[in-house]
C-alpha cells in the first residue's frame, strides 16, 4: 500500500513501502543532463514562442472591445458590445486550453456553459455578463500579456545563448574569416579589446553555453508553471461549478445504490424467507389434515416445519443484519465489526481504535465497506489470516483491511471493489487497493469523520 493516499496519513502495521517507483523504463542520463534534448522541453518553449503572438491578440482584442463596449454604455450599443467582448474571450480561451492540452499536457476541464432562463438575444446578453466565468477569462485575456512578453524574452534569451555559447568551438571561425577579429568580442573600448580566441577562452565560453543551456529547461518549465496555474486557474470551471457536478454525480450513485440494495432485499426475500414461509404454511396445512388419521405423520411433518421456522428465522436475521445490524446503532463499530470478523472464514486480527462515535451515516458505510472487504478475503483470497485496522486521523476515519491471499484485487476491473469505491466516493471518501498478484493484499478506505 503506498503511503501517500488521501489526505496523507499513513498505514498501520505491516511493513513499509517504498514509494519511489520509476513509472517507466530506466534513464542512463540524469535528468539535468537530458532535460535539453527531451521533447517535452522543446514543447514547453514552443508554448512561451506561441504565447507572446496569442497574448498580443488576446490583450488587442479584450481591451479594444471592452473599452468600446464601455464608451457606448451611454447607448444601448455597450451592452450587446460587451457580450460579444466577453464572449470572444471565451472562445479564445478555448483556444488556450486546447494549446495548454497540446503542448505542456494541461487537461483543463470545460467551464460552465451560459444557462439562459429564457430564449432570446437579451437573455443570453444578460446571462454572459452575469457570468462569472466570462469576466475570468477576460481578466486572462488581460494578464497573460505582459507574462507572455516576460516569458518569452526571457526563455529566447536564455535559449539562444545557450546554444550559441555551447556552439561556439563550431562557429567561432566565422569572425577572424569575415569579420576580421580574432573571435567573439567580450570587451572593448577604445584602447582595449578581449575577444575569445584561445583554445582555453573558446572552452569556457562552450562551457558556460553548456550551463546556460542545461538550465534553460527547468526555467521555461518554471515560467510555464506559471502558465498552468494561469489556465487552470482562470479558464476552467470554477470550484464552486466543480463541486456541484461532483455532488450531482455523487447524488446519481446513492440514488443507484439505494435502488439496487432496495432489490437485493426484495430479491433475498422473495428467494429465501417468503418461499420457506409458503412452504412452511403448505406443511402445517398438510399436518393439520393428517393430525386426525395418522398422528405420528403429522407430529413428524410439524417437527420438520419447526426446523423450517429456524431456518427462516436465521434467514431474516442475516437479512437484517445486511441492512443495518441492531448492534452497530447500539454499540458502535468495534462491537458490530468484531461480530462481522467471527464469521469470517479465516482467522481475523482486529483493532478498532475510536474514543468517539462517526455520523451514523458513516458508521454504517464503514461496517458495510468491512463486511464486504472481509467476504472478498473469505470468497476469494485464499488466505491463512487477515487484519482489520480502524482509527481517526484528524477529521478523517482510516479502515485498512489486509490478508496474506494471492493477491490480485483490482478495483478499476469492475468488480464489487469498484462498487465499494462509488460507494466511498458518495461521501467525499475514497478506496486505495495495493494487490500485487502474488500478494499480499492491503485494502484502505478513507472517510470523513463527521461526528
């Protein structure tokens, strides 16, 4: 299980992980040493070359419009004159994210579209203006000029020195064949003059290209950071938009679970304790007939029928049990999880560490997140034993689930574990799963603590 998940608190128990996974194929060149030659460093500064161009357009455009638009607003023309200003800022922003997707690897979602309560080029004026979307990519449209122009002479300088300077040994000829100097001239006046002509001078001078050009990647990288902060932050949805269709989202999911458990009990009642019921009712029909003619028969049917009423008992009991445990809303978790663990197939250690009590609602996600991960273990883990570990880190419930099975478990392949992750995911919880297939398996879940 790797340590950084959720919200950063760590495992308990079992050994250390390490976290430094290479991703990808082994380099023999440090980074440093690559980073010039790297496609990635080569779209980056074609990224800060497009910039100053499209920033120059941008900034033309927003601020011709709005100034237009605002010198009108005496007329009735200013208003339709700043939609369409807001609304070219919009479409250019589009272009931003798509060549921010392009080149630097920016996925940067679709902002909330223009919702208009009515149809009409006054509502839709209305609406743009009201947006706050609009007047964000504006204030972009704005600011990555003068950034643009800053990144730009800065990353071509940079780059071009560099690779003239480490260049130079190649080069340096030109100046005493058509210039009539010994080489590049560092300094002069009108008594003095150095130029780098000597083996030694023309070595440093490569050198220094060399340092130049080594450290022109991490700067552009570092002015193109800027850039995505930029573009994330001003020409995607707004947090408040973000948060909204993720609650929308988790809304759908507890819709279709609640449905779906909602079946699983009609289903396990129709299948089980209702057809043993009817039976039940047949069976004591028949003794009742019989009670008169052969008692014997009909003692040894209502002795059958008792153990059919157990059965059926045992059936809804487990049933209950399924839905929300008498002893989980009275006891808490470690009483109700520590019962789920003795009827586990394989040897359970648990350690339930709570001086408080969660919401309900996350008392109860938390059993069933357990219940099943512990069915999992006993159905298809093979394994000699397994630990359950439950704790509060800050606001936040930790359930952590192990065993020493095959391994194997992914969540991602549509099985019941990504049932459980839409399941945690409904209430801003998550589901990290570490099982390699020789294993063993270390299942976390994270929750909000919500006391």
């Amino acid at each position: 299980m790797a340590t950084d998940y959720g919200h950063g608190y760590g495992h308990r128990g079992g050994p250390g992980f390490d976290g430094a996974g290479t991703g990808g194929r082994a380099h023999r060149l440090p980074a440093a040493l690559r980073a010039p030659f790297e496609a990635r460093a080569w779209r980056e500064f074609g990224y800060v070359l497009l910039g100053l161009p499209l920033g120059i357009l941008m900034f033309t455009f927003a601020v011709t419009m709005v100034s237009l638009g605002a010198g009108l607003l005496i007329t009735f023309l200013g208003v339709p004159v700043l939609a369409a200003a807001l609304a070219g800022c919009r479409g250019l922003g589009s272009l931003e994210r798509a060549r921010a997707r392009g080149l630097l690897g920016v996925e940067v979602a679709e902002p909330e579209p223009v919702r208009t309560k009515k149809h009409g080029a006054m509502a839709w004026m209305g609406a743009v203006l009201r947006s706050g979307t609009s007047w964000r990519h504006l204030l972009y449209a704005v600011v990555q000029f003068p950034w643009s122009v800053f990144s730009f002479v800065v990353a071509l300088t940079f780059w071009v020195y560099g690779w003239a300077l480490l260049t130079y040994p190649l080069w340096f000829w030109v100046f005493p064949l058509y210039g009539g100097q010994g080489g590049l001239q560092l300094y002069g006046d009108g008594t003095h003059s150095i130029y780098l002509d000597n083996p030694f001078e023309i070595t440093v001078t490569a050198l220094v290209g060399l340092l130049f050009t080594l450290a022109t990647p991490w700067i552009v990288r570092a002015l193109t950071t800027v850039d995505r902060l930029m573009v994330c932050g001003l020409l995607g949805p707004s947090r408040l938009a973000t948060r909204v269709v993720e609650l929308e989202s988790d809304r759908g999911v507890v819709v279709d679970t609640a449905a779906a458990d909602l079946r699983r009990i009609e289903r396990d009642l129709h299948d089980g304790a209702q057809a043993r019921l009817v039976a039940l009712a047949m069976d004591l029909g028949l003794a009742k007939e019989k009670l008169a003619e052969d008692p014997q028969a009909a003692a040894r049917m209502v002795d059958e029928a008792h153990g059919e009423v157990k059965t059926a008992l045992q059936e809804l009991r487990d049933l209950a049990r399924g839905i929300h445990p008498a002893v989980l809303t009275d006891r808490g978790l470690d009483a109700a999880l520590s019962a789920v663990a003795s009827r586990c197939t394989v040897p359970v250690r648990m350690e339930v560490d709570l001086a408080a009590r969660p919401a309900p609602a996350i008392e109860g996600i938390a059993y069933f997140t357990v219940s099943e991960l512990l069915q999992n273990i006993s159905k298809h883990s093979r394994a000699t034993r397994a630990t359950v570990d439950v704790w509060r880190a800050e606001n936040r419930l930790l359930i952590q689930v192990g065993d020493n099975g095959v391994g194997g478990a992914d969540a991602t392949a549509g099985s019941g574990l990504a049932g459980l992750a839409e399941r945690l995911d409904a209430v801003d919880g998550i589901l990290v799963v570490d099982s390699p297939p020789a294993g063993p398996t270390r299942i976390t879940a994270e929750l909000p603590w919500r006391g």
